[in-house]
C-alpha cells in the first residue's frame, strides 16, 4: 500500500506541475486556450491572474514532493497538501468548472485516502 500512495501522491504533484506551466506559460499559448477553452483576448486579459493561480499551483506540487522526500516523516506533510489541494480542487468546482473536481480535488482525495491508509 506504501508504494501505492507515494505513486498517487507523486501524480497529484506532477498534476500540479503541469497546471502550473500550463497557468504561468502557456495561458495565453494554443495549449492553455484549449485545456481553459478560452478566446485569445480573454486570455491576455486575465493572464496576470493566470499567473499567481500557477504559482500557488506550484506551491502545492512542491509540498506534495518535499512529503515524498521527507519519507515516511513526510506523511503529514503529505496530507497537508494533500487536503490542500482537495479544498482547492472542490472550490474550483463550485466556482469555476465542475469538471476540477474530478482533474484535481479526485485524484488527491485517492492519494490522501491511500495516506491515511498506511
């Protein structure tokens, strides 16, 4: 089950990585107009805001692989991102895109079940 749950963890993060680039690079890009589904002007308007969403994404990605480092002293920093990420995913889903609660509040709620699990 150990192994299981650090693999989880480490694709909540590497989800977490590819958020980041796809928010802080490509927003404004053909890659991140399509997996947004937004219009090139909307895009440019918003790309600031974009931005800082990456960054925090990042922030998540970090802790979620700093836990994996630690071993298993980094549980409960696992499981700290790890609800981290589930709030924010179940926030996105209220306010932005229902479709967020199963790309990111899902997988780390797996991930932080297979935690607990250990």
């Amino acid at each position: 089950m150990t192994i299981a749950a650090q693999i989880v963890v480490a694709l909540v993060a590497l989800l977490h990585i590819y958020f980041m680039v796809l928010e802080m690079f490509l927003w404004t890009k053909p890659a991140g107009l399509k997996a947004f589904g937004q219009k090139r002007e909307q895009a440019e308007a918003t790309k600031v805001l974009a931005a800082n969403q990456g960054l925090y994404n990042g922030f998540l990605a970090a802790g979620l692989i700093w836990g994996l480092l630690l071993g298993t002293p980094g549980r409960p920093v696992q499981i700290f991102f790890l609800a981290c990420v589930i709030v924010a995913g179940v926030f996105g889903a209220v306010t932005a895109s229902r479709k967020i609660l199963y790309i990111q509040a899902m997988p780390a709620a797996i991930g932080l079940a297979l935690v607990l699990l250990n």
